[in-house]
C-alpha cells in the first residue's frame, strides 16, 4: 500500500470507559468495537487539555496548550501555527472536515481546505450564542444539566444525525467521481456526541434506564483540596440518586446513538470499496466522571476526565486486536497520522509520532506526557477561581499540580483508581522531586497566570468588538430553540421547560 486515505473520527467527551472495546458490559458499541477488534487500541491515551478547545486546538498542531496560548474556551489558535491538516494539504491530500471543530476566531479551517455542517457555537467570543430552548445551561457544567437530564432530543444528537448524513454523502460522491490514480482523501468526521446535555431520545433512555450500575467510586473517594471546592462550587454535592442515575442512563444512551452514527460511516467506506484502505482513527478530545467520586463533567486529571479512547485500523499494516501500554496524547497523534501520511514531521512540535509503536508493541517509546488545566476567571462556571495547573505521566507515576493548592501523587501501578496520595509519603520524595522537576521546568503558573490577564484584556476587546460589530459568522450549523425538548413529567424540570434558559 502506498499512502492510505485518512478518516479521523473525533467525538466529544466520551469517557473511555463507555464502550465494549474497553470493557463496559452495558453500552452497545458494536461498531467501535469492530475497530479495536481489527485494529490496535490504546490503553493510556490523555489528552492535552480536559477542556473541548484547548484540547482540539493543541491535537491540531502538535503543541501543549501554553506553546500557543490557548487554554480556554475563549481563547484564538493563531492562524500562522501550522496543523496536521496544512502537513497533509502539503502532502497531496485535500483534508475535508465534516462537523464539530470548536475553533474560535476567524479562522473556522485551520488547514482543512473544505468543511461541511459546522458547529452550533458562534465563531467569535461575544458573537450570540444559539439557544438550547428549555434545556438552556445543561450543556454546560452547571447543575441543572444533571436535573435535566433524561429522555428528550437536545441539538447536539440532531446536529450529529446531519454530520453522519453528510459524511456517508460525502464518501459516496468521492466513491463515484474516483479515478485510478486520484490521490487518497482526508475525511474528519466531528461528532459532538456524547458531550452533555445529559438528554437522549425517549427510545434509547428507555433501554439503558435500570441497566447502569452506579459510580464505582463514591464521594469519599475524593482526594485534593480543588476537587472538593469544585464539587461545592458547582453545587454537585448533594446530587440525589435518581439524579445521577438519570444523567448515567442518558449518557451510555448517547454513546449508544454515537456508535449507530458511527456504523453509518464505516458502511458508506465499506460501500465504496476503500474500507481496508483507509486509515480509521477513533478518539475523543476528553473524558467525562460521569458521577465517579461525585463529580461530574471533564476539568480535572483523574483518569475518567484526562484519559481518552484511542483506536486505529489499517489491515495490513496495523495488526488486529491488539492492544497498547504505551503512554501518548493527542498531540503525538498528530504527529502519528502526519507520518501515516509520508509527510514529515511537523515543526516547532511538543508530540513525537507513534506509528511505529501502532505497528509493533515492541517499537521504542519513551512513557511520558503531559496534560493541562488553566483557566481565568472570568467564565461563570469557573466559581470565580482562576486556576494554573498540570499533571504528567510517567511510566506508572502521575503528579498533579495546582497554583493554590498541594500536589497530588498517585502510583497507578498499585492504585489504578487514584485513592491514595503519595505526596507526602517520604518513600516517595524522590520520585516526586524527579516529576516536579519535570512539570515546572519550562511551566511556570505565575507567568501563565500573568499572561492570561493581559490576553483577557485583548480577548474582552475582541468580545466588545463582535457584539457591536456583529461580524458574519461562517461553518455555523442553525437550528431553532425549539428543536430541543424533553419530558418535563420524568425529568422534574417544569419550571425549566416553561421558562428555558438564556446562556
């Protein structure tokens, strides 16, 4: 095979845990799980951020999150760094996205040279935002997101239904206009599924309502001084049971609807004949608690929030059913698919490419990376708390550090549910010392701190500027408030559906 064609499949905040291919006994996810079964799936995959943009930003140029200055969801990728998608372009590909990319700003491609349905959300920070009628706030870390949730349709799942659409359209068109010879595609498929609200349709709540299991871990299972502030903060401390278990339902129902999403595409791949050509990459930008240690949503580095699913398939060239130790991120996936390519490496990078490692479990690669969380405080949900932090990983270690609060050190080897802190067990001074090293050495919180004030200072021109200026918003996905419902009756949610909610 020379170079294959590309299809990356990249959802939003599915937790790695949810799905067949890793181990969930509940979820129906037979068409992911196809893929880990042909392919290699990646056991300790994080992301580069637990938050959507920074996260996607930083999967785009193979840079951490401080590198270029986007830790927010407020926060302008330059257009000027190059992505994966400009190494592709330059190497004889036309990269194509179809749905969610999340970037902010003007430029709404950052290297793709096409792009189909967009996202629901403005391109611009003080643009308005699109409704979500009576379930307004509970796609956001917000309360109600978890007393709303259950049965019902958000626009999220209905945006998703058009993604899939457009993307079997798309490989038909390219099915039929292909000529022996033309050059491979570069499909991006961005499902914004299953990221909160915690609403599926009635059908599909119905079935997994009674069938998850509760959190394996509980609130007293909670260790560090910011997640227990953030719990209050957040008003998640006292989530009833038929709250909780309602949101659980919801969410394995989503990843349900993802995965048939899913199986559309494949089948329109198969359907053209380039299945077994076709480099098929499955991930997802973050995790979600879903309840574990009472938390909820992404924002932290416990493994249900930084950890994400990572799966590849390419007969021939990758083996199948095999799985990866290895620890990598998303911004070494880039990288990855940049050499699946035959193209170079991307410049001025952070991520290493782990094709090789894909290839053969027994490749060289060095167990380390990285991941974080910053933030002003100027997003209602932050609390009012700007917060600095980062963790890395490294072999079976993993440090966490906060601007305001004691580090946490966790040995995954022995603790895999991230119960006991290590921190202060003497035994333990050298590793930590050797990690702390590592994670401040080109890191440092009080200078991001600053750096953060001053572009807040330029980002709330920006804001000011687009609610006057009200500039012309393009890949933007319409839809109507009411296109979202949900039943009031189960949900207890009354006043929120008579009265919805501006965001």
């Amino acid at each position: 095979m020379s170079t294959p064609n590309v299809l990356f499949l990249f959802s939003d905040q599915h937790a790695r845990k949810v799905s067949g291919a890793y181990g969930d006994p509940v979820v129906r996810t037979p068409n992911i799980d196809r893929l880990a079964r042909e392919g290699v799936r990646f056991e300790n995959a994080y992301c580069p951020s637990p938050i959507c943009v920074p996260s996607r930003m930083a999967t785009l140029t193979a840079r951490w999150p401080h590198r270029q200055e986007c830790w927010t969801n407020d926060d302008m990728l330059r257009s000027d760094i190059p992505s994966w998608l400009h190494k592709a372009g330059a190497a004889g590909y036309d990269p194509v996205l179809v749905g969610r990319l999340h970037a902010i700003g003007p430029d709404q491609l950052h290297g793709y040279a096409k792009r189909q349905v967009g996202d629901h959300s403005p391109n611009n920070p003080g643009s308005r935002r699109q409704s979500m009628g009576v379930i307004s706030g509970a796609n956001d870390p917000n309360r109600q997101s978890l007393e709303c949730a259950g049965p019902g349709l958000s626009a999220y799942q209905v945006k998703d239904e058009e993604v899939a659409a457009a993307a079997v359209q798309w490989l038909r068109e390219f099915g039929a206009a292909r000529n022996a010879g033309d050059r491979p595609f570069c499909l991006t498929v961005g499902f914004m599924l299953p990221h909160p609200p915690y609403v599926v349709d009635k059908e599909t709540f119905g079935f997994y309502r009674g069938r998850v299991p509760a959190p394996e871990l509980d609130a007293g299972d909670l260790v560090g001084e910011w997640h227990a502030w953030w719990r209050t903060a957040r008003s998640i401390s006292d989530v009833s049971f038929e709250d909780r278990d309602r949101a659980r339902a919801a969410y394995w129902g989503l990843v349900h609807r993802l995965d048939e999403m899913i199986g559309r595409v494949l089948a329109a791949l198969e359907e053209i004949g380039e299945l077994d050509s076709t480099l098929i990459v499955y991930a997802s930008d973050h995790g979600d608690h879903l309840g574990e240690r009472g938390l909820w949503w992404k924002h932290t580095f416990f493994e249900e929030s930084v950890k994400v699913p990572l799966i590849m398939r390419l007969p021939g060239i990758l083996p199948a059913n095999e799985t990866r130790d290895q620890v990598v991120n998303l911004i070494d996936l880039s990288q990855t698919l940049v050499e699946a390519m035959g193209a170079s490496p991307l410049p001025n990078a952070d991520g290493r490419s782990f094709w090789p490692v894909a290839r053969d479990a027994s490749a060289p690669w060095n167990n380390e990376t990285f991941s974080e969380y910053c933030t002003d405080s100027v997003p209602h949900w932050t609390g009012g708390r700007a917060v600095q932090q980062r963790m890395i990983r490294a072999d079976d270690w993993k440090l966490l550090i906060f601007d305001s609060a004691p580090p946490l050190l966790f040995h995954l080897g022995t603790d895999p549910e991230e119960r006991v802190n290590r921190a202060t067990d003497p035994t333990c001074a050298g590793v930590r010392d050797r990690l702390m090293d590592r994670l401040t050495g080109d890191w440092k919180p009080q200078t991001i701190a600053e750096r953060m004030r001053e572009r807040r200072v330029e980002k709330d021109i920006l804001a000011a500027w687009a609610r006057e200026v009200q500039p012309e918003e393009t890949h933007v996905w319409r839809f109507a408030p009411d296109i979202n419902r949900l039943d009031a009756e189960i949900l207890g949610c009354e006043e929120l559906t008579k009265q919805g909610r501006k965001e």
